[in-house]
C-alpha cells in the first residue's frame, strides 16, 4: 500500500534551517503532485509548498522566499528546504501525494522553531 513518511522535523532557533524529507512507496511517484501542508496549534490545515510531477511549484505568501520544495523522482522523495525561519513556522508538517481522486497523508512531522 502507498506509504508517506516524513523526516527531518526538530527545534531549531529563529533565524535557522530546516530540511524535511518525505520518503513515498507502493505508488508511482513521479506522477503525483506533490505538496507539504501544516498544521499549528488551534488552526486549519494550510498548503506550503506544492510540486507537479512536471517540476513546477508553488507556495504559500508566508513562505515564498523562504521555502524550497524539490523531488528526486529516482529517489522517490521531495524535499522542504525551509531557511530563515520564524517562530510562526511552529506547525506538525504533513507531507500529501495527490492523483485525481487518490490523496495520500503522511503521518506528520513537528517542526518548533523557538530561542
């Protein structure tokens, strides 16, 4: 069955870096879009960062600039790369594979960023 895993969640200080991973199987991942969603405390779900299968990509305002969303369709990976980060950032980041009507979920990755 498809499987979303994440990785590379932590604490860091404002003003760091942060890489996520999200590690995809049992599904042909070059085709899917791809996207990383999070969800703080008390607030909706929101969209980061999306990646077509065709390498195109957007981002949410509050992270354009900041966020860099990538894919290594060999790997079966995508990648956040999010770099000058604000306490606001503070979120569980879910990473999302989507095919027409198939929608996958990871299971989440908590990312604090605080002094």
């Amino acid at each position: 069955q498809v499987q979303l895993v994440e990785s590379g969640g932590g604490l860091v200080q404002p003003g760091g870096s942060l890489r996520l991973s999200c590690a995809a199987s049992g599904m042909t991942f070059r085709l899917y879009v791809m996207g990383w969603y999070r969800q703080a405390p008390g607030k909706e779900r929101e969209l980061v960062a999306g990646i077509t299968s065709g390498g195109s990509t957007n981002y949410a305002d509050s992270v354009k600039g900041r966020f860099t969303i990538s894919r290594d369709n060999a790997k079966k990976v995508v990648y956040l790369r999010m770099d000058s980060l604000k306490p606001e950032d503070t979120a569980v980041y879910y990473c999302n594979a989507e095919l027409g009507i198939k929608d996958y979920w990871g299971q989440g990755t908590q990312v604090t960023v605080s002094s």
